[in-house]
C-alpha cells in the first residue's frame, strides 16, 4: 500500500497543478506553459541524476518507449489541461482529472496490465466517480460542459493509458527510476518544441504572477511530482498511481477558493467527502496468510535505485538483490 505520507505530498503537488497553470496562462499560451514546465523539470531531474551518478537509460527500443510515454503521459495532457483551462476553473479541473482512476482500471483490465479487481476495489472506483460527478454537477444547466471540460477529460483518459504503459514497458526493466523520470521529460520537451509553430509563438507577458506560477509549476509540481508518480509505479501498480487522483479535488478546489475566489459550495464539500470515501475502499488489499515449515530471512538492500521487475499482470515484483 502506498505511504500516507507520498500519497499527502504527491497530491499536494500535483492537486497544485491546477493553480499554477491557471496563473500562468496569465502571461503564457497553453503550449509555452507546457514546454516550460517540462523543460524545468527536466532540467531538475537532470541535475538530481548528476549528483547521483546515474546516466539515462540506453537502446533504441527504450528509448522508442520513453518517447511513446512521454507524449501520453506530459505533452499531450499537458498541453490539453491549459487549453482546458482556459474556459474551466482550477478546481473543476481536479475534479475532472480524479476520473483518471476508472480509466486506468479500464484500460488496465482491457490491457491485462492489472490483475482482475476485488470487488470492493471497483466499487471504491465507482464511488469516487460518483463523488467527482457530485462536485461537478451536469445535470444542472450551469453545469460546465464544453471543449475545454472536454479537453481536460482527454488529459485524464491519456494519463490513464501512459500509467499503464509505463507500468507494463519502462518500469522494472533494470533502469533507475530517476533516471526514466528525466529521459522521459527530456523526450517531452523535445516533442513540445514541435509543437511551437502551433500557439508556442506568441509573444510572451513577462509578469511576476505567471513567471513565478511557472517556475514552480515545472520544479515541484513536474519535476519532484513526475518522480513521485513513477516511484508509485515502479512500488504499487498503475492503478493505485492514478487512484492518488482521487484526492485531488480536495486540493484543487481548496486552492481555488482560497487563491483564486471560486466557489466552494456545500455540494462541493460533500463531493469531496465522498471522493475520499472512494480512495479508502479503492486501497482497500485482502491480507492473504500462509504459514511455512521456517520463516524467510528478509534481506534489506540499500540501493534503492532500481525499481522491482513486474509480471505480465502488472504487479510489482521484488527480486532477490534488488532494491523497491
């Protein structure tokens, strides 16, 4: 199961997200903020592999599916949250994005990438759904649907399928977890430079607001967060990595009220009680015990730098000489 502790921080940063991009739409387009944030985030990680003398992974296939992650998993959601954003509230853009979880359940099942759910899980999924609909509210005629809530639904259907294929093709695959952080946001600012013919030309307003909201977005919010994600991965599965979306509604919408002057309604409360509710039944684990003839000895290792090797199933496996 996931530490409380990453689970806090991970949706302290990422549910942030929302905020800074909000802010840095201020004075950047949609595909300026997502070429700054990767490139800082890189550039984070880069230095982070330095100092720990780990070098980016090598092979034409790995490399081959560094770049397919990258674009699933930064470029295009990235991309597609500030389009988003720019008709949609932070707030509402957590909430949308906590659907991720039901899709990486989707496409882990329809992928065999995740082992068939316990049923209680599922219904964690399906409650935390529920909880999501509650705080958007489309059955009300002020309800916000359009291209840009569209948008932003896209952004967590692709960070779904990037779960689950970082999980299957690029974790446990004998290469660092940091150093496949920083090839793959090293690939995501190269593909968004491509992309600056597209809406990246503009000239760009050089305030404080938005230069600050991008600078913290690309080092904490990319940077630092994209690490913590792969860890997740790398320790617990795709699906409990996108079930840490659930409690971003929680901070997304908070941060949006206290900062930005959106609504928080009693509706939007209850939501969020419901979305936690969700995120407890869907962490739920059976304990299995077996009894043997002699206890195993537990053999600790201190390099923590190689992710555990995963079954077909995508489960995390621990080998014998290697760190979680």
């Amino acid at each position: 199961m996931i530490g409380a502790g990453r689970v806090g921080v991970l949706a302290l940063l990422w549910g942030s997200t929302f905020l800074w991009i909000d802010l840095a739409l201020e004075g950047f387009t949609p595909v300026q903020v997502t070429l700054v944030r990767c490139a800082l985030g890189a550039l984070v990680l880069g230095a982070a592999c330095r100092i720990a003398r780990q070098r980016l992974p090598g092979g034409r296939a790995m490399w081959g599916h560094v770049l397919v992650a990258a674009f699933f998993c930064n470029a295009l959601p990235f991309a597609l949250f500030g389009i988003g954003q720019q008709s949609v509230d932070s707030g509402l853009a957590g909430v949308l994005n906590a659907t991720t979880p039901l899709w990486s359940l989707l496409i882990g099942l329809a992928t065999r990438a995740e082992r068939r759910p316990q049923a209680i899980r599922v219904a964690g999924l399906l409650v935390g759904l529920a909880g999501t609909a509650l705080i958007f509210a489309p059955w009300q005629r002020s309800g916000h649907v359009g291209w840009g809530a569209l948008a932003i639904l896209g952004a967590a259907a692709s960070y779904a399928f990037a779960f689950t294929y970082m999980g299957r093709h690029l974790v446990g695959k004998g290469v660092p977890t940091l150093s496949l952080a920083t090839a793959q946001l090293l690939a995501a600012t190269g593909l968004t430079t491509l992309a600056l013919p597209v809406g990246g030309l503009t000239a760009v307003r050089l305030q404080a607001v938005p230069l600050l909201a991008v600078v913290v977005l690309g080092v904490f919010a990319t940077g630092l967060t994209f690490y913590l994600t792969y860890r997740i991965i790398a320790d617990e599965g795709a699906t409990d990595a996108a079930t840490v979306g659930y409690l971003l509604p929680v901070v997304s919408v908070a941060l949006g009220s206290l900062v930005l002057g959106e609504e928080l309604s009693a509706r939007v409360v209850a939501g969020m009680a419901v979305v936690l509710l969700g995120v407890a039944l869907t962490r739920h684990r059976a304990t299995v015990v077996t009894q043997a003839k002699s206890p195993s000895p537990r053999i600790d290792h201190p390099d923590d730098r190689t992710p555990p090797a995963r079954t077909k199933a995508g489960a995390a496996v621990r080998q014998p000489g290697r760190g979680a």
